[in-house]
C-alpha cells in the first residue's frame, strides 16, 4: 500500500502548496520510538543536556527568517505574531538548560538515620528521575511554542526523556523545518539526533500512545482528540500519565461597580482580548458576565465597535473556518440568543469577529443552552447579562473546568472594600488554574511562577504546560534506604559532587553550589 502524502496547505487559499512528507506507518513510528528509547544513556548527561537545549535555541533563532516564513505560509498567524512567538519558544529552551543546570528540579532530600526515634528512622535520600520516551502531541494554533520545539518537548528534554513528536497537520513543514533544527542542535551538543523525531499522520498518533516504550505524553488541542488519546492512555496494559490540554471557555466576570467605572475601557479591552490571533487563544474569553443596566449596556456598545472595527481574520485552516461558522449558527438560532454583531463569513477564505448575547436566566434554564458553555474556537465571544450577583454567581455553578477566569473590579473592590470581589475569587479558584484581576487572559508569561492547567476538562492532571515546574510532568520519584555511598547515584552522595542544592533533614545543604 502506498504512503499517504503529507501536504502543506495555505489557509489562506485553501490550496495545498506542496508535499512534506508522508504519514508514519506502524513500523515508522515503532522505529522512531525504538531510536528514542535507545538514547536516554546518552541524554542522561545533564552537561550535554543543558547544552543541546541552548544550541536548539540559537539555532531556531539563526533560522529565523525561515522559520517564520514556513510557518505564515502554513497558519497565516502573520510575521509579527510568528516572531513574538518564536522569541517565546527559544526563551523557554534557554530557560530549561539554565534549570538543568542549577539542579532543583531533581527536589534532593536526605534524611538522616536516627535510631532514637520511635520507630527508627533509616537513612533516606531521594531524587527525581526521567520517566522515559515521551510522545508530544503539536497544537495547531500555536506551531511554535506548543508543538516540535515547544514547551511539552523542551520539559521533557530538561527532564532527560527522548521525544517522539506527532506533528500537526495544519503546519507539517513548520515540524519538520524545526525537527530537524533540533535533531541538528543533538549532535552539535554530541547527542544522538534521536533524542527528538517527528512523525505524521492521525494512525501514527494512536500508534504512539500504544507503544509500549512511551511513558508518557503531552497533547494541546480539542476535548474530542485529547480525551480519545486520554482514553487510550489509560487502556493501556500498563497505563501512563496523560497530560492534555483539551479545552476552556475562561469566563469573564465584570462586576457592577468595574462596569459603572470603566465600561468602555473593558469593552474595547474585552474585543482586543478575543480577537487576537483570530480568537485562537486557547485562553480566549468565551463567556463574559456582564451586568444589567446602563452601565452594561455601555459595555457592550463599546464592545460591539470596536469587533465591528476588527479586520477579518484566517483561521488556521478551513475544517476550523466551517466549525466555526456552524457553531456561531447553532448558538445563535437559540431562542433568547441575540448577534449585536454577527460574527460568521467574512469572505470565500476569511472570517469576522462578534458577540452573541444572552440573559443569564435563558442560560439558567438548561437543555440546549449548554452548548453556550462548550468552546467555540474562533473570534466570538457570549456575554451573558445578569441581574444579580446570585445570578452570576449561579451561571459560574454550571461551568466546567477552565484554564483561566479573569475578574473586573472597580478600584475600591479591587483594594479590598467590602463587597462581593472576595467571594468572588474564591468562587473562580474552583474553577481555573490561572485568576486574572483587571486584565486579561490571553498572554500568558513564561516564568517560574505560572500555572497553564486547570480541572478538568481545561486539563487531565493538576500540572502545568508553561513554566519552570513543566519539567515535574516527565519525572517520578525513587527513594534509596540504607544504600551505601559508592552505591548511590552522583546527586544523592554524601559529599555532593555535583553541587545541587538539597535539603538535609529538613534543613538547606551547605555543600550546594551557588545558584547562578
């Protein structure tokens, strides 16, 4: 039988502009995985490690212009968003060698034996280590930062497992430009170049979380794909952790007092927010709560200009442009559901921006008002106009879980005053991984202190995709009682070798080395 050609495809025409490759049978992808598995001695180096990331990022940087120029001609995100994002995606290969080097990651801790406690201690002394191959499922609207070089492999890399990639199909030559950029950067930092592959095709990602060498994977895309592959994960003979990413609505919740204060400064803000990138943000504000009355009613004219203003969008592909239209037509078609500004076809190839809008108690009500609650990828938002704070705080009940929810609050609720903003941020805690106050959440900063996860199904797991602690997904931890010293791995000897820093019996290791 033939291979089945992977082609590129330019969304803005819809018209395939050449062949990549062709999709990975299962022999393909079990000598992908097989090549992978045979390299973690190798990676197990944290020296090389630490280097091969840095290398990966200086040459995805070198390659600059290419990639961004692979990359528009594949998703039409444009030069100015594909830059930003590149800048992103080499930021956090740099910022996982500096963790490597410095060590914490691997959370050492020695307790030392003593026999006078009841029962006696032993001595303990436990580190984290690598799980294994891990499979990277690409996103599509990020075909950078979420996909070949993104965070999912650039963690899992940090953490000492080999990545096999299944590429998106809406940006295959984008993977495979930055694969091999990667596979390149191994053997610059003397690795074998299969430490990181890319296959293609939808059978190869079932091959992959099938494969008995995987022991992990990572996936952002739609709750329908990720639970599929979620599933498949845990039917597995020997299960394995299944980080997904599969969807979030990230309500907005404007207060009375926020909307009598800066109603047309949250309108205009609120527009912004679900516009960029074409509304493709998987923390695009999908549901906004919005008061009744004059001061809402200002909101959402504000609201209404400028989406009616915004500039017709490309959506990463056309399967996307067809959901999207077909889920606006749904929801619209609800008895209630009102189109200030209708979003829909906006030409043969592109697509306008809107909101719909509907009274909180229509969505109280149940029954077909749920697909409200459900993610319509693309640029529109629902803005549901409450009554009453017990209104609001009613339609939160009904959410599921989300990657964000953000809160606008007038200036004295925001300093504390008395009032509901307390409560209220309590009520989303529940809800979200990530609480937003006067601002919003698309945009989300790659540093140590982020969280891009939330309940399910925003997530399958409490851990993050974004951040330093992204590394925590790929390790587990082992514990060695009464080992002798020669006997130990290097990072839990006594004289510490390696310089990590460590907690002794509770208390910081003087013997750590300087960070920095």
């Amino acid at each position: 039988m033939a291979a089945t050609p992977v082609w590129s495809v330019d969304p803005r025409t819809g018209k395939q502009r050449a062949q990549v490759t062709v999709e990975a049978g299962p022999r393909e992808v079990d000598e992908a995985v097989r090549a992978a598995h045979a390299t973690r001695g190798a990676l197990a180096d944290r020296t090389a490690r630490a280097a091969f990331l840095r290398a990966a990022a200086d040459l995805l940087d070198g390659a600059a212009a290419r990639v961004v120029e692979t990359a528009d001609a594949e998703t039409a995100l444009g030069p100015v968003r594909l830059t930003g994002e590149l800048a992103r995606t080499t930021g956090q290969l740099r910022a996982f060698a500096d963790s490597v080097d410095e060590g914490g990651y691997l959370d050492v801790r020695i307790d030392r034996a003593d026999p006078s406690l009841t029962p006696p201690r032993p001595e303990l002394r436990r580190y984290k280590v690598p799980l294994g191959v891990v499979a990277v499922y690409a996103a599509s609207n990020f075909p950078l930062a979420f996909s070949v070089p993104g965070g999912d492999t650039a963690s899992a890399l940090a953490a000492g497992c080999p990545v096999v990639v299944k590429a998106h199909p809406d940006h295959p030559a984008a993977s495979e430009l930055c694969g091999a950029l990667l596979r390149q950067a191994a053997v610059a930092a003397g690795l074998p170049a299969d430490v990181v592959s890319v296959v293609h095709g939808f059978d190869a990602g079932l091959e992959l979380i099938r494969h008995p060498l995987v022991t992990a994977a990572g996936f952002t895309g739609s709750l329908r794909g990720g639970r599929a592959l979620f599933d498949a994960a845990a039917a597995r003979p020997v299960p394995i952790p299944f980080h997904g990413e599969l969807g979030s609505l990230n309500p907005v919740v404007v207060t009375p007092g926020a909307a009598a204060e800066r109603a047309e400064e949250i309108g205009a803000g609120l527009a912004a927010s679900v516009t960029l990138g074409a509304g493709q943000f998987c923390v695009k504000p999908g549901l906004v709560l919005v008061p009744e009355g004059e001061a809402g009613d200002r909101l959402a004219e504000a609201l209404a200009k400028a989406l009616g203003e915004a500039a017709p969008g490309v959506l990463l592909d056309h399967r996307m442009r067809e959901n999207f239209l077909a889920g606006v037509a749904e929801r619209a078609a609800l008895p209630g559901v009102a189109a200030p500004v209708a979003p829909g076809a906006a030409g043969e190839h592109t697509v306008g921006a809107g909101y719909l809008s509907v009274p909180a108690e229509r969505l109280l009500a149940g029954g077909a008002y749920g697909l409200l609650l459900e993610e319509c990828f693309g640029p529109v938002t629902v803005v549901v106009r409450y009554a009453a704070q017990d209104e609001a705080g009613a339609v939160l009940d009904l959410l599921p879980g989300n990657l964000s929810a953000t809160l606008q609050l007038s200036s004295d609720e925001a300093a504390g005053a008395p009032g509901p903003a307390a409560e209220l941020v309590s009520r989303v805690t529940a809800l979200a991984g990530r609480i937003v106050v006067n601002g919003w959440p698309t945009g989300v900063a790659v540093a140590p202190a982020q969280h891009h996860g939330g309940p399910y199904p925003a997530a399958t797991s409490h851990s993050t995709s974004v951040g330093a602690t992204a590394i925590e997904r790929w390790l587990r931890p082992v514990a060695y009682q009464s080992v002798p010293d020669p006997l130990l791995p290097p990072e839990l000897r006594e004289a510490n070798p390696l310089g990590l820093p460590r907690r002794v019996t509770g208390a910081p290791d003087s013997t750590a080395r300087p960070a920095g």
